[in-house]
C-alpha cells in the first residue's frame, strides 16, 4: 500500500530534521509566522495570541520553547519600538522548504 510507504517517509522526515515540531501547535505557529512573514506583515506576540491557535499560557510556552531553539527570533519594529516582531529564522526557513520539496516529492510517488 504506498499510501502508508508516503507516510511513513514524511515522518522519518519530520523526526529526523524538524525535532522542533513536537505538536501541532508548534506547527501552526511556526506556519501562521512564516505565512504572515510571507505576505510582508510579521507578527508581534499579541497578534499571534489572537489567532486563538491554543490557550495563551500554550502558546507563549511553546513560542519561548522555539525562540530558545533558535527556529523564531524577535525583531525589533520599525515604527513601534515597543513591540518586538517574531520571525521565523533563515536557516529554519531553508530547512522547511526541503520539507516542502520532500511532501511535494512523496506525494508525486505515492498518492497518485
């Protein structure tokens, strides 16, 4: 069943290279950070807090978690000095992206 052989692959992958991704709430911050960073508006941790991803208290756990990891970086804003901005880190940026061509990869070859 190639169904399974592509799942299987995508989790060998996630494992090996994305140990930082430990729960689907580290994924979907670190996705809606590298999303709203893509569409040139990067977003400060209330702003984050209000996609109601999880409760608060996870969020900003899981978010120190990846900031002490080096996978999110604060920034300074321009035009407020006040807030800080999360991004996501180049390297980690450059490394989702072979996770992308890797899904993309897979999912030619075994979802057919």
């Amino acid at each position: 069943m190639t169904i399974f052989t592509g799942l299987k692959k995508i989790r060998e992958f996630e494992r090996r290279r994305l140990p930082f991704l430990k729960s689907i709430v580290d994924f979907d911050i670190v996705i809606d950070l590298g999303y709203a960073e893509e569409q040139a508006q990067p977003l400060t941790l209330k702003q984050l807090l209000l996609l109601n991803i999880s409760s608060h208290a996870t969020v900003r756990r899981k978010l120190a978690r990846l900031i002490e990891q080096g996978i999110v970086s604060r920034r300074k804003h321009a035009n407020d000095r006040r807030a800080s901005l999360l991004i996501i880190s180049p390297a980690s940026v450059k490394l989702l992206a072979k996770y992308v061509g890797t899904l993309t990869a897979i999912s030619a070859l075994h979802f057919k």
